[in-house]
C-alpha cells in the first residue's frame, strides 16, 4: 500500500501535502516490518525539524525506530490520538495514524523527496533482498 498522493524517504517515512503544511508519518512496509506498535514519541507544537535529523521514536513488540524528518520546518500538530491509542499506526498508517503536520521552511524539499513509484521500486528492492 502506497498511496498516490504522497512523497517518501528511504527511511520509510511519507509526506502528503495539506495547504502550506504537510502531514508526516510512516509507510505501511514500515508498520508491517516494526510490527505491533505500543508506543508513539513526537516532538511538540513548536518543535523545530531538520531534514534526515530525528524527530521521535516509534516503539514496537519487535524493535523501536527513530523516525527522520523528511524535510526542514516546524512543527505544527501532533496526532495526540497516538498517546493512548499508538495501534492506529499498525491499522491505518497513511490516514488515522499519522504521526505530525510540519510547515516546511522549503516546500520544494517535497518535491524532492521519492515519488510513489520510486518507493514502490525501493521496497521491491528490499523485499527481494530478503528473500
């Protein structure tokens, strides 16, 4: 599941647009490798991002991952449902379980970032390296 109307990393993020802000979370592939996700760490209101810089964590059964911001901005909302619910990661991880909207200092940064068939292209790639 890769949505359309979104931009990855390769660090299995993904942004989509939304007005001058955009909306952050992580891949379905990265849900699906991290497994059932308990616990969900994001910056506050305010916080400033750097691009491929840490920004929080996500905590699973399995492992726990940083999570890199895909571009340079601030921080603009937080999904506070995360806090007590973090398994919206695991169910719908490009709708109800995005994790923070940023206001880009660049919004050419998402430009740049994959598009949809390049990271479907990337995780074929990973898929077959583990295979």
């Amino acid at each position: 599941m890769v949505p359309d109307d979104c931009r990855y990393t390769k660090e299995h993020e993904w942004v989509r647009r939304d007005g001058v802000d955009v909306v952050i979370g992580i891949t379905d592939f990265a849900q699906s490798q991290l497994g059932d996700i308990v616990f969900v760490e994001v910056p506050a209101v305010g916080t400033a991002l750097t691009q491929m810089a840490p920004f929080g964590s996500v905590e699973a059964v399995k492992a726990v991952s940083e999570l890199f911001s895909p571009l340079n901005g601030s921080v603009s909302a937080v999904n506070g449902g995360l806090k007590s619910d973090p398994t919206l990661v695991n169910r719908d991880p490009h709708g109800e379980g995005w994790m923070i909207r940023a206001r880009p200092a660049d919004s050419s940064e998402v430009d740049a970032l994959l598009t949809p068939e390049a990271y479907r292209a990337f995780v074929a790639e990973l898929e077959a390296g583990q295979s």
